[in-house]
C-alpha cells in the first residue's frame, strides 16, 4: 500500500512540474527554440504548412513562420480540429523539443488555434546550392525546392534490377497499399535519398503519381519540406520536370 500510494505522489508530482514548466515557458522565436535543450518544454506560434493522414487522435505537422520552421510529430488532435488545420493557419503548439536520428521536431505536443490571425504560406527556398554543405541543416523543416536533379538507380536486396523508386525503403511494399515512395537523385555528383509520406501525399496526389512515372536519367525539379534521417531525407510534395534553362 505504502509503495503504492509512493509511486501516485510521485506521479502527481510530475504532471505538477511539467505544468509548472509549461507555465514558466514564454512563446519562443525560432532562434529560441533552436537555441532550447533537447528535452525540455518550448512554446512557438507558427503556421501550418501541410499535414499527414490524422489517426488515434494525433496528428504530425509542417509548420513554418517567417524565422524559421517546426515539425511536430504526432501532436493531441481531435477529428474534427485535424480539419481546422489548413494551410496558413496560426497555431500556438506547446511540448518538447526532441529529436531522433538527427531530426530535430516538436513532440508529445498540443496546440490551439490562435483566431483572427492573417494566414502565412511560405513560398519555397531554393536549397540546391547548399546540398552537401553545413549550411543545409539551417533550414531544416523548412519548405524548400531542389533543382535540376537526375534520377538516380535504386535497388531491392537479393532482387535483380535497378528501379527509378521503391516502394518502402526496402522495396517490400506495393502498388495499391500504404506504401511509401524512395528514389535517388543527385546533382553535382553527389546522390541523395528522398521520399513521397504516403499519409502526406497519398496514391492521388500528383507528387505520388510523378514518381510513380520517373525513369532513370529523368532531370526534375522538387519540392518538399527539408526533413533529416541520418542526413537530409527531404519529404517531397512536387516533381515536375525541370524547368528549361
């Protein structure tokens, strides 16, 4: 019984800090929130710029503001507020800065609609010229566009053949299911891995049918925010041909 009633004290004790932090955490400019330790509270008001399938009552965000950008993974969200978050719509997103596999995002979050507020779109940054740089990093969950890219070959293990896109990472999933999109591209000799979220950009998308056509050799223009997986994994949003010259 003592042990029990020890282990809810120490429960309520918790939840009673964590309050008492959220309290304490003023709204936070990007250059704060950069600046904030890994694992403890931020509070930022930001826009939302897209967002992926809403399910068991949370929801994983693009945001961005003028300063810079969030991604907020799997924050508390009903049904029916998934449908509020429109593109352009201000936020006030409290939780804790986290990060995993060099992503650095906004988790176990909340957040409330701040009313009345203008909407902001962020148009997308050219990051072509710093792929392969230190600077890259800066804009990390930022809407960017890469530019000129060639479609590189990718490869199944233990599976003869090079393809312009897998299904999952591994080539394990298919045509018709939940599958996520890989491809290669490169551009100044140096290749990169990028990926179509198939709760971001669902089998009708125009993005997820445009890598479902690439060949190999094929120069594209993309869009996307500047996710990081062990380095820049881009989610991407457009592929178009590339612009001529």
């Amino acid at each position: 019984m003592k042990k029990t009633f020890a282990a809810f004290l120490a429960m309520v004790m918790l939840l009673v800090c964590g309050m008492a932090a959220f309290a304490e955490t003023a709204v936070m400019t990007h250059e704060e929130y950069v600046a904030a330790e890994l694992d403890t509270p931020v509070v930022v008001e930001t826009y939302v710029q897209a967002k992926q399938g809403w399910w068991n009552d949370q929801i994983t965000v693009y945001c961005q503001s003028e300063d810079g950008a969030y991604f907020v993974y799997n924050m508390a969200c009903t049904q029916e507020d998934a449908e509020k978050l429109v593109p352009g719509t201000k936020i006030r997103v409290t939780g804790f800065k986290g990060e995993w596999s060099g992503e650095v995002e906004i988790m176990d979050g909340t957040f409330e609609i701040i009313e009345g507020a203008e909407p902001f779109i962020a148009e997308a940054f050219d990051v072509t010229a710093l792929l392969g740089t230190e600077e890259l990093i800066a804009h990390q969950n930022e809407f960017v566009s890469f530019k000129g890219m060639t479609v590189e070959p990718s490869t199944i293990k233990d599976v003869e053949g090079e393809f312009a896109f897998l299904y999952n990472w591994d080539g394990s999933g298919a045509e018709g299911t939940d599958s996520d999109l890989y491809f290669n591209v490169s551009v100044n000799g140096q290749t990169y891995n990028f990926v179509i979220e198939y709760y971001l950009c669902g089998a009708d998308s125009d993005a997820y049918k445009a890598v479902q056509n690439l060949k190999i050799g094929d120069v594209v223009d993309l869009e996307g925010f500047l996710y990081w997986y062990n380095g820049v994994q881009a989610h991407i949003t457009s592929v178009v041909p590339a612009a001529a010259e």
